[in-house]
C-alpha cells in the first residue's frame, strides 16, 4: 500500500508554474527517490507534500488528504522534512537541535532514549551535543539535519540532496545511515538526490522529473537500464 | 567617598529600573526583529491598570500579578492585532506602527486618567536602612531585586523549557522551526506577551520614584535604548548589566561633572548610545550578525 500518493500536483511561486500536474507514490517501508535536472522541480515537490508552497491537485498521506494543510500540522502526522540547505538552527547546540526534532510529538516524548539512539547513529553528534550548530562542519550539519529529522519518530522521511557540498565519504556514511533507518525502523523515504547512481541504488522506485513533468517512472532497476537516463545521468 | 558610594547606590537602583525596560526591549527585538518603540507606554499603560485596581481596595501583590497576566495577555493581543498584519512590512512600516501604538496609548491613559502625576505605592517599607554609613533606600533596593529575578526567571524559562527553547527557535530560523511543528506566529505573539510583562514589572517599580503619568516613560526608554546598545540588543544579561552601568554613570557623571548636574542627564544616556554604536555597534554582549554572502 502506498504511504504517501501525489496526483496532478501543481505548484507555482507567485505566477511561475513550476509543477505542472505530477504523480508519484511511496510505498509504506519503501524508498522513492525524485531525479533530475536543476530546476526540474525536485525540491518544489517535496516542498509541497510539507505544505511549505501553494499547490493545486491531490496528495495523500496514509489515505487522508493534507494538501493545504499547514506545515506545522503535516508534521504532527509523522513527516519529517530534512530541507535543502540543512535548516540548522546555527546558534544553538546541537542538542538543542535534537531536542526541537521533538517538538511536535511533546506529549508521548521520551527524547532522552530518542537522543541516545541519534548519537548511537552518528557519534560525532554526542561528542558534539553542548557546542553550537554553527560550529559543526558540513557533514555534520547534515548528520545533525537528519538527526533532527528522526527525533519526530516519523513515519514519511523527506530528504532533499543529503549529499550537497559533502566529501564522497562523508556523502556515503550519511547514505549508510539512511537506509539503516528505512530498513530497521521502517521509516519510508521520499528522496531529492543529484548523485543518480547512488539513489537509483538506494530507493526500490524512481521518477524523473523534466520542467514539472514526470517523463520517466519505474522500479529503480529498469530505469537503471533506461538509455536515456543512462547517457543523461549516469554517463556511460 | 561616603558620597561616592551612595551614588553607585542609587545608581544601580534606578539602572535596574532601565535595565528591566531593556530588557523587554530586548526580548521583543530577539523574538521579532523589531525595536518595540512602544514599550515604554506599554508598561506606562500597566501600572495604570494597577493603579486603578489599588484604587479599588485590591491588596498590593493582589493588583501586581493580576497587572502582569493583563499586561501579557494584551502584549499578546497587540501582536496579533496590530503587528502580525505588518509583520512582513519594511523595518521602517514596523517602526512607524510601532510609534503609532506609542501616541495612542499615551493620549489613551491621559483621556481616561488624565496628565496629572499620582503618587503610586512602593510594596517595600518607606523607611531607609543604614549599612556603616551608607543609606539604602528600601524601594531602590526591592526594585533591583526585582529586576534581578524577573532576569533569572527569564533565564530558566529560555534556557530550560521547551517552550523557550521552541520561542528562541522560531525566533532565529522560522522555516526551519515549522518543520519542526513549531507554531511559529504564536510564538511571536509569546514574545510580546512576555515583553509586556516584564515592561509592566518596570513600570510598577519605577512610578513610586517618578510618579506616575502618561509621560513617565517617555525619558526612561531613552535610558533603556541606551542600556540595551550598550550590553547588545542581542543579549538579554547584557541589556540588565548594561542598565546598571548607565545608571551609575548618569549618577556619577551628574554629581561630578558641575556643568552636566541633574539638567543634563539625559544626554549622557544619548552621548552612550552614540558611543557605542561609533565604536562597537553590536555592545558589549552581543552578537556580531555574521551573514554568509
């Protein structure tokens, strides 16, 4: 069953359409990954399942519909949104940070269990927990965004280029990372990534995106095999 | 040296008073980004309110916390009616709004209380104390208590509480802070309502030395603009310990320098703000804004 289902989802800032009627699904425990070009669109759609643009058509999470819900509400269901540039909340500590993760799920928290498991994930961040955010490098703000992003316990993860600016180990650590959590803690993914072959790799369906429009779609493995994203994206 | 030290005394007294103002100041700028030039008519306003209720036979701490949940429920109202529709105005529509709310309150309290001073109670013995030779006056010293511990509680709560630490969020990084569930207008609002609070703290503790009248705040928001660029309009102990300093040195500076006296007072204040901000713009405490360009 799917988690999250997009149909003819429209987007614009003021009278600049940049989606332009897509459809896409994640499955529940699954990891979808949204590819293409700058300024395809890729993070104006997850922007959109967060409530974070003004949209037009149908997006369902777990059978209800949240379109035009505000973001502060989409959140309390379970989605948790790692945004593009890492919205690190520069001074305050990294714990701080973590701590905001939870914000949204005050009433059932147990964030000290929650926090012990994030720095069990990525160390670096309990070595770290009491300087400012601002201080950390690149990496592990990204490591820190993520972090944050799972002390929601959330159902639906949003990543949005989790490799931007990072050193290729760095980039594969926190792609470990990743599909440790959808495969231990069953969090589904909705993935914005530019390294193709790593999230072709990494997610089970793909979906590219050209100008607003889903121009190819599939299982990761065919689309692996497709001519033209092979000679586009992959280059070989 | 007798004369010395009493001075610094009642220097701190009264910067406690501008401090707390600061601070309020301060609170509003952090959370909002905006210079609340209102703050002073907003406290103004409270302690009018106390007054009414001392008026009607309310005990003392009666009418003071009943002052401070009125005072933060409209701080809290004046965000929401009257900032949030400019609240992403141009700095100067904000300002200008700002001193709107300014002259109203102002003609508000002079319609319903009319411009005649009223003498406003202290809740702490008239009577000073003699420490060696050195005279406190009871009020001066209540009132710096006060300021002090309105400054660690605000300390605890933001340091401490999830809902300071979501306000001190929503605050820096509001995209962000939606993200994280963060109700981030409200938390605006929050801002405001503690604003107000804390303004109407100063201006209970401030009317038993000036009087109180619509225009008791006009020359102490002066002092806190000054105290709050000097400790940093970014750090809320800076804002105190900034009121404290140009406290005693107006008191110092007012008994020393024969041709300043008590007329000239005020300019001290305004020859600090303009220092600071020639030589170090962000204070003493605060933070240099770094913008990564």
């Amino acid at each position: 069953m799917a988690l999250l289902e997009v149909a003819d989802l429209e987007a614009r800032y003021g009278w600049t359409k940049v989606l332009h009627g897509i459809r896409f699904a994640v499955e529940d425990g699954g990891i979808t990954t949204i590819l293409g070009a700058n300024g395809a669109g890729k993070t104006t759609t997850l922007r959109a399942v967060c409530g974070m643009v003004r949209t037009a058509g149908e997006i369902r999470f777990d059978g209800a519909r949240i379109a035009g819900r505000a973001t502060e509400d989409i959140v309390r269901l379970g989605i948790a949104h790692v945004p593009e540039g890492r919205g690190t909340f520069m001074q305050l500590t990294v714990e701080e940070n973590l701590r905001l993760g939870a914000y949204a799920r005050r009433a059932t928290g147990a964030p000290a269990r929650d926090l012990a498991r994030i720095y069990d994930y990525f160390p670096v961040l309990g070595e770290r927990r009491s300087q400012t955010a601002g201080s950390l490098s690149g990496g592990e703000q990204q490591m820190l965004a993520v972090g944050r992003a799972l002390m929601l316990r959330p159902r639906l993860l949003l990543l949005d280029e989790p490799s931007l600016g990072l050193a290729p180990l760095v980039a594969r650590e926190i792609f470990r990372i990743v599909r440790a959590i959808n495969r231990e803690e069953r969090v589904s993914i909705l993935l914005v990534e530019q390294n193709v072959a790593t999230a072709l790799d990494l997610a089970d369906h793909a979906y590219l995106l050209e100008t607003g429009r889903v121009v190819v779609s599939g299982p990761s493995a065919e689309l692996r095999r497709d001519d033209a994203i092979r000679r586009s994206y992959l280059g070989y | 040296m007798e004369i010395f030290v009493q001075q610094v005394v009642s220097g701190l007294a009264t910067g406690g008073i501008y401090g707390s103002v600061a601070l309020a100041l301060v609170m509003i700028y952090q959370a909002t980004d905006v210079v609340n030039f209102a703050q002073g008519e907003m406290a103004m306003f409270s302690t009018y309110l106390a007054w009414s209720m001392l008026n009607a036979g309310v005990p003392y701490w009666a009418a003071f916390f009943a002052t401070l949940a009125v005072a933060f429920v409209g701080g809290l109202a004046i965000e929401r009616v009257v900032i949030r529709p400019v609240e992403n105005a141009p700095v100067l529509t904000i300002v200008i709004v700002c001193i709107g709310l300014l002259v109203i309150l102002n003609s508000v309290a002079g319609w319903l209380y009319s411009y005649i001073q009223k003498p406003f109670p202290s809740p702490f013995p008239a009577k000073p104390f003699k420490i060696g030779d050195i005279f406190f006056g009871a009020h001066d010293l209540g009132a710096l208590g006060v300021t002090l511990l309105v400054l660690v509680v605000l300390y605890v709560f933001f340091r401490y509480t999830t809902l300071g630490l979501a306000m001190r969020a929503a605050a820096q990084n509001p995209v962000s802070s939606r993200l994280c569930g963060i109700r981030v207008g409200w938390m605006l609002a929050l801002g405001w309502g503690f604003a107000a609070l804390v303004g109407a703290v100063a201006g209970m503790m401030i009317a038993p030395i000036v009087f109180l009248d619509p225009n008791m705040m006009s020359g102490i928001l002066i002092y806190a603009f000054a105290s709050a660029t000097l400790g940093g309009f970014t750090s809320p102990g800076g804002a105190v310990l900034g009121g404290l300093i140009v406290g005693v040195t107006e008191n110092l500076v007012g008994t020393y320098v024969r041709f300043i006296g008590t007329e000239l007072k005020l300019t001290v204040a305004l020859a600090m703000i303009l220092i600071v901000l020639l030589v170090r713009p962000s204070g003493l405490f605060g933070r240099v804004a770094v913008h990564r360009v």
